[in-house]
C-alpha cells in the first residue's frame, strides 16, 4: 500500500474535517480515503452515464410515472388494499 501525504490544508478545511471524522467515528485518514473513493466512483458514473445515448419517451417522464402510479393504485384498489 502507498503512503499520500497532503500538506498545506487550510486550517477550516482541517477543522472541518476532524470534526466530520468525529461523527462518523474515524480516522482523519479513513475520512479522506472515503472522500477520495466517493469523488472518482462519481466522476467514473458521469463519465460512464455521459457515454449513454440519449433516450426518448413518447410523453414527458413526469406524465409516464403518474399514469403507472395510477395503474398501481387502481390494483391495489381492486385487490382491497387501498
């Protein structure tokens, strides 16, 4: 395993950080290799989801989910389970 040193941390930065590694009851350590893990496994979904193609829907999405809503209201109504 490799050593990462950071040096030059804005004293906020620092104090806001040992804080949030308090609460989550951590290491300042384990709090950046968390910080760090989640920021590249977010920019490797964007770049991953940028690379889908685009889709289209016969009607807005907003109108789509309330009709299968309804759908699923109107079973649930049938079976008795309002």
């Amino acid at each position: 395993m490799t050593n990462l040193q950071v040096k030059n941390i804005p004293d906020g930065l620092h104090d806001r950080l040992r804080r949030y590694a308090q609460r989550k009851n951590c290491t300042i350590g384990a709090a950046v290799l968390a910080a760090i893990e989640h920021e590249l496994a977010m920019s490797e979904w964007k770049e991953r989801y940028a690379e889908l193609p685009e889709t289209q829907l016969s009607a807005p999405a907003a109108t789509l989910i309330a009709a299968e809503r309804q759908l699923r209201d109107d079973e649930l109504s049938n079976l008795g389970m309002e």
